[in-house]
C-alpha cells in the first residue's frame, strides 16, 4: 500500500465513509459517498479526465499543448530511430547521430535529456557534451531496461535557484513544497528529492505562494486540471518557470518529511468535493 492510499484510508475512516480496498496490494480503493463509488487506483484520482492524465502524462504533448501561455524550458521530441510499429510513420531522423546533429544545431550545452514518460528523475541526464548526450539517448532508447522510451526530449537547461512541487485541486492552490537537497548527498539522479538526505519543506511565506500562483494560473485558465502536481521552479535571475506536471503526484517524500497532517488536510478537502 503506498504512502497516497495509506493516508486516503485515514481520512475516509476520519470522515465516517464506507471504503473498500481492492487488490492484493491494497492499492484500490472503492469510496462511496452519498451513494456513489468512486475509485482511487494507487495515485490515480477519479477526478481527472483520460485525455488530462495522458496530456500531463506525455512530457511532450504537454509542451506542445501549454508552451504558449506559461513560462517552460524549451522542449524537442525525438524519436527512436530503431522503433518498429506503428509510430514509425513519424520518424523523421532515421539515425542516432542524426538526432545528435539535430540536437546540437537547437540546443547549447549544457542541457537535459530524458525519456518522455518517465517519473521520479529516471533516465534524466545532463549533457555537457556530444558524449553525454549520446550516453543519454542510448540509454533511454534501451529496449533492455525497465525505463525504456521510444520518445527523448531534449530540454533547455535551467540555473535553478529553488525547485517546488505545488499541489492544485480544481485551480485552486493547496499546498508547495520546496524540494530541499541542502546538505544532501548526490546519489545519480538529478531530481532533488532523490538525493541522500534530502527533504521537503512546506513553503509557509504567503508572499511566495502568491507569486507561485500568480505564475500557475494561466495554466488553468486554457484548460482546467482538476488534481496535479506542478514542478515549478524559480531560477537564479529571479523568473518563473514549468518544468512539468503530474495528473498522479506521489506524496512520498512531503509525508516522510513530517507533512502528513497536511495531505489529509488535501484528502479532506478533495472527498469533499466529488
């Protein structure tokens, strides 16, 4: 059972509702509210859409689709050239260094390429040099390993001055944490929570919450998300940038970081509203 369904359980119990777990692993929840079931699937929600999770899930599509009404690294998509099936009608550069020189021509060292669906700073690697950017592409077009992607993305690179996850429900802000790697041990993954020791910090300083939603709204001002998870960072010339978002955010890190009280606050606040 993961730490989401653990503390959706509590709340359902604190709020006297009927609940079944499905699944071996428990990771199926049943909630019956006035009547109605209503179905968390591990960190799925019944509140967004199909077509909202494959948008937020799909690091390109989201791009494509929001890149024009809010701040976001410059992305580019890119195919593996070896991938048979259907989708080869889009393929474009037929070879690994032809993506390179495609790369090299839109991008300035250094930069960041991972995998286009990936979760939890896997296969994300910074490329100082036409090495690294090849390591990086082989690796994510490995058919051999779990993380395989048929689809890399090549993306600007950002001096980051401090990276915050920001939690919405129905367009309105719950709760942002940065994601604090002060102190912390780099371990290979470039996500900040993913270092040794590294923590999450509820941001409390209203001022800085105002301007995080100031920054996010036009987001849901073309197309509503009722629950995501928002990567958002500020960098060191003071600007505002998307990284990406997350129709699923896990709640892992803020929980072991002492913020449980908080995601059932957010439970709460979400039952209420189906």
């Amino acid at each position: 059972m993961n730490s989401n369904i653990q503390v959706l359980n509590k709340v359902c119990q604190k709020l006297n509702l009927d609940y079944q777990l499905q699944h071996s692993s428990k990771n199926i929840v049943e909630v019956t509210i006035a009547g109605k079931k209503h179905l968390f699937t591990s960190f799925d929600t019944p509140l967004n859409s199909q077509s909202v999770n494959k948008l937020c899930r799909d690091k390109d599509y989201f791009y494509q689709y929001f890149q024009d009404i809010i701040n976001m690294p410059k992305t580019q998509a890119y195919l593996n050239p070896h991938h048979e099936g259907a989708y080869t009608r889009y393929l474009e550069l037929n070879t690994i260094t032809h993506i390179m020189q495609s790369i090299e021509q839109n991008f300035q060292f250094p930069m960041i390429i991972k995998q286009n669906r990936g979760t939890s700073g896997k296969n994300v690697f910074k490329a100082e040099n036409l090495q690294q950017l090849e390591i990086g592409l082989l690796s994510i077009f490995n058919k051999n390993d779990m993380s395989f992607d048929y689809v890399a993305l090549a993306q600007e690179m950002i001096d980051i001055e401090i990276e915050y996850r920001v939690i919405y429900l129905h367009g309105q802000l719950q709760f942002a944490y940065e994601k604090s790697n002060e102190s912390a041990q780099f371990t290979g993954n470039l996500s900040p929570l993913h270092w040794e020791g590294a923590k999450a910090v509820l941001q409390t300083e209203q001022t800085i919450l105002d301007a995080i939603d100031e920054f996010c709204q036009s987001l849901f001002q073309k197309m509503m998300i009722p629950f995501c998870g928002l990567d958002v960072v500020l960098d060191k010339q003071g600007q505002w940038w998307l990284l990406e978002a997350n129709s699923a955010p896990a709640f892992h890190h803020f929980i072991k970081s002492g913020y449980e009280n908080e995601v059932m606050t957010f439970y709460e606040k979400l039952l209420t509203s189906l």
